[in-house]
C-alpha cells in the first residue's frame, strides 16, 4: 500500500502518500471501506440519537437541569482523545487504534444502555467519546493511506453522506424509539453494529507496510506520547463544563466555586499550550499546525462552526418539545429534515473539490449559510407559519455538511501526506472543542434564563419555589401543568432559547469573518 521513511524530528516512521498515476485500489478495498462506513454511521447516529432524546433520558432521572452532561461528557473524552489516535496509529499501527476505537465505543454504548442512575449513565458516555472520538478520525485516516490526495475528494463525500444517513436515522428514530420501546434501545442498538464492524475490520484492516520499525519497542513508542498534553486537556475541559453547568443554575455565576473553575480551566488550557510547546515528546498538536494567516483563520472559522453546530443542535430539540410541546418522536422526525439535508452539502462539497480543487471558497459558503440558517432558527416565533419551523431549519445543516469536508482538506492541503494523520486529527480536535463549549454554553444560557424568569412568570403560586426546580429538572413536567400556569413557564424557556439561538447565530457569523482572512496561496491541488 505504501513505504516509509524515517522522520528524525519526531522519530515516527511516516508513511508517503499512495502513487497518483498508478493507483489501484488495495486487496479487499470494499471490505475496509464497509468497516469503516459502518463506524461512520455510528458516529452520526450517536450524534442525534441524543439530542433527540436527551430531554426525555434527563427527565427520565429527574435532572433535566444537567441535562448538558449526556453531551458534554461524550464530546470532552472524544475530544481529548481524538488527536491521540492520529498519533498512536502513526506509532502503533492504524489497525489496533481502529479496534480500540470500535470496541470502547460499543462498550460505553452497552453501559448507557444498562445504567440505572444519571452518574453511571454519564460515566459511560464519557467512555463511549473515549471510542467515539476514533471512529470518524481512523476511517478518514486510513483511507488517507490508501487513497491519492486529488482522488479523494468524492471518497470523503461519500463518508460524508453515510455520517448524514446515520444522523438521520439517530434523529429519525430516536425519539420514535425511547417513546415505544424505551431511550435504552437508542444505546443497545448500537453495540451489534460495533460488533459487526469489529469483525469486519478484524479480517480486512491491517496496517501499511513498513520498511523497518524494528527499532520502535512498545516502551520507547510509549515515552514519546504526549499523555501530559492529553491529561490536561481533559481536567481543563471538564473543569470548565463544570462551571459553566453550575453556573446560573445550582449557583450563582458571582459564587467563588464558578469563577474559580472557569479560572482554572483557563489556566489549564494555557498549561496546555505551554505543555505542546516545551514536550519532548510527540505533541498531540504541533503549535506549527496552528501558526500563519491561513491556519489560524481556517482554525478558528473550524472552532467556530463546532460551537454555533452543537449550541443549533442541543437547543432545537428542547424548542420542538418546549414550545411546541412535541413528544420525543415527534422531534425528532422533525431533526430528520436538517439531517437529510446535511449529507447533500458533503456531496456538493466533495464534487467542488474533486472537480474544481476549490477550498476557500466552499468554507466561506459553508460559514455564510451557517450564519444565515442560525439567524433564521433565532427569527421563530413562538406562535409562527407553519412552514417555517421545517424550512428555517435546512440552510445551517446544508452549511455544516459543505464546511466540514472544505475545511477538513483546506488542512490536509496544508501539510505533506506524512502529517496527515495529526493534521485530520487536529481538525477535529479543534471542531470538538467548539462542539463541547457549545452545548455548555447554550444550556448556561437556557438555565441561567429560566431560574431569573421563572419567579416572575409563575406570580403568587403557593409551591412556587418547588414547582420552578421541577420545571427545570423535568421537561415533561411542562406537559402536566395547568394553562395558566404552563404557558408563562413556556414562555420563559423560549426566551432562554432564543438566546441560546441569537449566541450560536453569533458565533457563526464570526466564524465567517474568520474565513474571510483565510488565504489560499501554498495550498496543494486537490484536482487534476
């Protein structure tokens, strides 16, 4: 498949990419690509599945109020962990890194399902980001070994379109699911197509053919990992989830515990930085990853488009069941639309760059309609046309499904082939990032709402103070109350939400500023 050489900076052997003119594709080439597609799908599905239903699995354990965690738990090990596969498969092979991947996943998978209270259920969220984080990453860098750079762009398409089915089917049938058979079948489901792909990969995945390695035992391959790096990266993250959860909801945004963990995660994240910048070992990042005009503003535009995509995300669902009072299914059919949509942008995005190399301008059109669609979703009213709430919905999706790939390739066109597993890795690194503050952020700002209006919204009530902390521990407690009490409650979710929407829409339009500094001069050709 491909031969390597030896990289003296960071002793890694580093494989060359495949020959453009003679190509062929490897023995059993199909097999590998169904593994890897079934990961794909799962990473999707996962995805939606649980803004679809989280609502429901929060009121559930009665803590709807944290209900941020069975995201922000996911997203901070996925993220922590997602640049180290592109690390560990360039030192110990891409084909363990692929197993570890599938087989953590299906595990946290598995213990969600099982979990009998809402901390087990978040610890093995937390477990299944540790294999999340590996499945979108290994199947983009794998095919980075077998496929050329220009031959690649309809290849990604294509993953991008079985990551928008299995978005769609999580979105689709998740809420259909916890509310027939129950929300632990969103999780069961999942563990017999890990398997199946496990067993898949088992057969068919092996790692390049290398020259000589020998010289790379198990304990020296281990002391250049940058698991210091690592480590912080994830106290930093949870840390700051911690604040942003507690505050303005369980306490106030002024209390010394609040500050002082947003604080401190801020420490640690500079920690971090200076950590990648002195380290002896591989860094998870090379800060050269992220140094000149064009990487930083494709970097930032990336972090940007993360946070207005999960904050859209996270805070749809609670509209459709807040505002509209739609039950789970219902949501989540309605998520289906955007989600169908969203592997279209992948296929006009993989033709743009197969056919006409173009990269910069895909991110700006993918940033614009970001920006666009979250302005939209922030315009809804609470009594509106109907059509609106199917057709405001459909320009942001279509926007993430053209950014990600663009920007995805804009960074490998940046680096050589030798860096391109760090380099996938480090966009979704970056993207997760802005994925986890996200959902932290726009569920601070729907709490911090709530717990400021709802005192005033519920007038004289007797049980007032009891009534306000079941409303925001339990979003089907809005189901039960009576008229004249349910609407003002209603009313100030809505509220919280339209921040909520108004901060991701401004999130989105500075990820456009960004893309606009954006440069293409350097870049490799995508195309022919």
């Amino acid at each position: 498949m491909s031969t390597v050489h030896d990289n003296e900076d960071e002793g890694v052997p580093l494989l060359k990419a495949p020959d453009e003119d003679a190509w062929k594709p490897p023995r059993g080439f199909i097999w590998i690509e169904l593994a890897l597609f079934a990961n794909v799908f799962l990473y999707g599905f996962d995805g939606t599945i649980t803004a679809a239903t989280y609502a429901v699995i929060s009121s559930d354990f009665d803590a709807a109020n944290t209900a941020s965690w069975l995201t922000t738990s996911y997203l901070v090990t996925s993220t922590a962990f997602q640049p180290l596969y592109g690390r560990f498969s360039d030192i110990f092979g891409r084909r363990i890194c692929f197993f570890v991947a599938t087989t953590t996943f299906a595990i946290g998978c598995l213990g969600c399902g099982l979990a009998q209270d809402i901390i087990t259920l978040n610890v093995f969220r937390a477990i299944t980001g540790f294999g999340g984080g590996g499945l979108m990453t290994m199947a983009t860098i794998i095919n980075s070994d077998m496929i050329p750079f220009r031959r690649r762009g309809m290849y990604q398409a294509l993953q991008n379109t079985i990551f928008g089915f299995g978005a769609t089917s999580g979105a689709s049938f998740g809420g259909l699911i916890a509310d027939t058979i129950g929300w632990r079948w969103c999780f069961n489901f999942q563990v017999p197509v890990s398997v199946a792909a496990l067993v898949l990969g088992w057969l068919v995945v092996t790692n390049p053919k290398r020259e000589d390695d020998a010289g790379n035992a198990l304990r020296s391959m281990w002391a250049k990992v940058d698991l210091t790096g690592s480590l912080l990266l994830v106290v930093a993250l949870s840390i700051q989830c911690v604040g942003l959860s507690l505050g303005g909801n369980e306490l106030p945004w002024s209390s010394g515990w609040v500050i002082g963990a947003l604080v401190g995660s801020v420490i640690m994240l500079g920690a971090f930085v200076w950590t990648e910048h002195r380290t002896s070992a591989i860094p998870i990042i090379p800060l050269r990853m992220l140094s000149g005009t064009l990487s930083v503003s494709i970097q930032v535009a990336n972090v940007c488009a993360g946070l207005a995509a999960y904050a859209y995300l996270f805070t749809l669902p609670l509209f459709f069941q807040v505002v509209l009072l739609d039950s789970a299914s219902v949501a989540g059919a309605r998520l289906a639309i955007p989600s169908l949509v969203y592997p279209v942008g992948g296929i006009i995005a993989g033709l743009v760059i197969s056919r006409y190399g173009k990269l910069i301008p895909l991110v700006r059109v993918g940033a614009l309609l970001m920006a666009f669609g979250n302005a939209l979703v922030t315009s809804l009213g609470f009594h509106d046309a109907l059509y609106k709430y199917y057709v405001f919905i459909v320009p942001a999706n279509l926007g993430q499904g053209i950014i990600y790939p663009a920007i995805l390739f804009t960074n490998l066109a940046t680096f050589e082939h030798s860096d391109h597993a760090v380099s996938a890795s480090t966009v979704y690194l970056v993207r997760s990032v802005g994925s986890v503050w996200g959902v932290a952020i726009s569920s601070a700002i729907v709490q911090t709402t709530l717990k400021a209006r709802l005192p005033a919204a519920l007038g004289d009530l007797p049980n007032k103070p009891e009534l306000i902390e079941h409303i925001r521990h339990s979003v089907t407690t809005l189901k039960d109350l009576a008229p004249a009490i349910q609407l003002p409650a209603r009313m100030a979710y809505y509220e919280g939400i339209r921040y909520a929407f108004a901060a991701s829409t401004g999130f989105a339009v500075l990820g456009l500023l960004a893309s606009l500094f954006a440069n293409g001069k350097g870049l490799r050709s995508t195309s022919k």
